[in-house]
C-alpha cells in the first residue's frame, strides 16, 4: 500500500466542509460520527489518481457554515460553491 499526502503550495491553513452527528438507541452506547465534505478533484488531485477532493471554505463563511440554523439548503450548498481562491496542491509519498 502507498499513502500518498496532499498539501497546499503555497502551505496555508484550510478550513474544511464538514458534517456531524450525535447518535443515541436505547441500550446502545452513543455514536459520533463526522465526515469531511468532498468533491470532484482539482486536476492536480485527479492525477495523483484520486476522484475526490475536500471542500475548503473562505474564512468570511465560516460563520455561516457552523451556524445553519437560519439558512435553507440552497445556500448552505451555495458556500460550498464559494471557495477560496488559486488553492494548489501538490503530493508526495507520506512518511
């Protein structure tokens, strides 16, 4: 198996898309689940040879995305649509 990892170039902080949720069943022990949001790949990801990518959102949606309460679906997916800009990556074998 090769482990291959993703950084962006120039190196920044992303803020990644994400959803989580907080099971419970009577008898069961609770359950918590998370998952990062993906998407088709950049063209520097797709030829590394994976077909998805995570989401990255622009700090001034953060806000927004933590707190959908308010929104409705249409444009909760519009920040996702919204990304920063000129974001690169690059791979290589990980250690």
């Amino acid at each position: 198996m090769v482990v291959v990892e993703f950084t962006t170039e120039p190196p920044q902080e992303l803020l990644l898309a994400c959803l989580w949720s907080h099971w419970t069943a009577p008898g069961e022990p609770d359950l918590l689940s998370f998952a990062l949001i993906t998407d088709d790949p950049p063209p520097e990801v797709a030829a590394a040879g994976h077909d998805r990518c995570v989401i990255a959102l622009r700090p001034e949606n953060l806000d927004q995305w933590l707190n959908p309460e308010e929104r409705d679906t249409d444009s909760l997916l519009k920040l996702l649509d919204d990304r920063p800009p000129h974001l690169h990556y690059v791979h290589s074998r990980a250690t």
